[in-house]
C-alpha cells in the first residue's frame, strides 16, 4: 500500500517488478508451493490455492506458468519448508511498515531486513510495534475500463458481501474482512470482472507526509530494497507517497 492513489500503487509496483518479471513470478510461485502443501492441488477443494491463482492472474502471470508451478509443488514431497512470517517496522519520519515474508531462512530473513531498515533510517520492531495502525482486508482492484458501470459494479461488490467500494479517478476499489475475499473474489469473477489487484493487503488507517528529501529519498530505497529481496512477498507502510514519487529510486 503506497499513498493516496490506488492506482499509481499499482502501477509503480508492477512497473518495478515489469523489468524483474522472473523475480515476481518466482515470488508468486513460492505462495502457490505454500497453498499446494497447506491444502493440495485441487483448487476447486483449496481456497487458499484459488486465492494465490487470482492473485497470479492479476499478475499476468502465464497460465502454463501457473500450473507448472501447482504441478511441481504437488510432486514435491521434500520441497524446501517455508515460514510465513510479517516483520513490523519503522522507515524514516516515522512511516509505518508491514512486511510479508515466505522464507525457508527466518535467520537470514529477519537479518537483511534489520540492515534495510538501518540503512535506510529506520528500525524494525517487535510484533505489534506498529501492526495497529493497518487494518487487515481482502482487496480487488478493477480498471475503470470496458464500459463498466459503477452502480452495477458496486451492487454487484455489495451483494457479494464486500464491505466497502469506492471509484477513483482510474480505477474501482472493493474491500472485504479477510474472511470474506475468496467469496466477494469468485462472484465477482463468476460476473466477469477482471483485477489489476486480488489480495488480502494490510491497509494504513492513517497516511504520513513526508517532506524531508532525504527522508523521501531513504524510503524509497528502503521499499525498493524490501521489494526487491526474494523472501519478501508484500510491502506495505503508512506514506502519503506524493503523485510523481512512485517511479522515483
């Protein structure tokens, strides 16, 4: 999650992973080796599976791609383990992180990102330092494109069982408690909806404006650090990150 504007989030972190296509699929595969273990290859039966292929969808990530990696994690009895973890933390003028990782390592993990966080100006905490300013939601984002109708589209989110929508200027936004995703995600699919976004994200209650350039320029690098490292699967803080910083390094 990254200021004020839904859409530039996402187009700055698509953007970012565009030029490290690889990275972002291995990323992606890694959660479908998780849900694969967790609850077996049949999406139909694994609802955690059929959340992760949405969220591979979103992506654009190939479909052969996708079930390659179902395959592989099915036939793989002695698949390397790994450790869902989130990391909390502060960055510079105060900005709240969550991090998300999936790690076979919890030691080399925790450690790049301590480095991360003092490099860059900020500290990483202990569990719940800061998770009370995020609000835990399932997300779908819709492009405001194919002649979609708001009103449509928001009786559609609603009688799925979201608890929220709302328009902004490029695209449509629905929420859902984390328990309701999966259901809110299918209906709207099963309508015909595509998403630039499908997850369950951690959502800022409040944003923080930063005005120091230095301080702009070390969280910037921090999140393209964090984003960039293998065990990090999301990224998200409380930056009120001004229009025109998201394709900044």
């Amino acid at each position: 999650m990254s200021g004020h504007s839904k859409w530039a989030t996402i187009k700055r972190k698509k953007g970012a992973l565009d030029a490290k296509r690889g990275k972002l699929f291995t990323k992606i595969g890694r959660e479908l080796v998780v849900a694969v273990k967790e609850g077996g290859p049949d999406p139909d039966s694994n609802s955690k599976l059929r959340d992760a292929i949405a969220k591979a969808k979103a992506n654009n990530m190939p479909n052969d791609t996708i079930q390659r990696s179902i395959k592989k994690a099915a036939g793989e009895d002695s698949a390397k383990e790994y450790f869902e973890l989130v990391y909390e933390g502060y960055g510079p003028s105060g900005v709240a992180f969550m991090v998300e990782t999936l790690s076979d390592n919890k030691n080399r993990t925790a450690g790049d990102l301590r480095h991360y966080f003092d490099k860059y100006g900020g500290n990483l905490g202990q569990t719940g330092s800061v998770g009370f300013m995020f609000d835990r939601k399932g997300q779908l984002v819709i492009a405001k494109a194919n002649g979609i109708d708001e009103d449509t589209l928001m009786m559609d989110a609603l009688d799925a069982g979201a608890e929220d929508f709302a328009a902004e200027d490029e695209c449509f936004e629905v929420t859902s408690s984390p328990e309701d995703f999966s259901r809110v995600r299918e209906a709207l699919e099963a309508k015909g909806y595509e998403f630039e976004q499908a997850e369950i994200s951690y959502i800022p209650q409040t944003l923080t404006e930063v005005t120091d350039p230095d301080a702009v320029k070390n969280l910037n690098k921090l999140i393209e650090m964090l984003e960039d490292n293998d065990d990090v699967q999301n990224v998200y803080h409380t930056w009120d990150m001004p229009e025109g910083d998201e394709e900044e390094e």
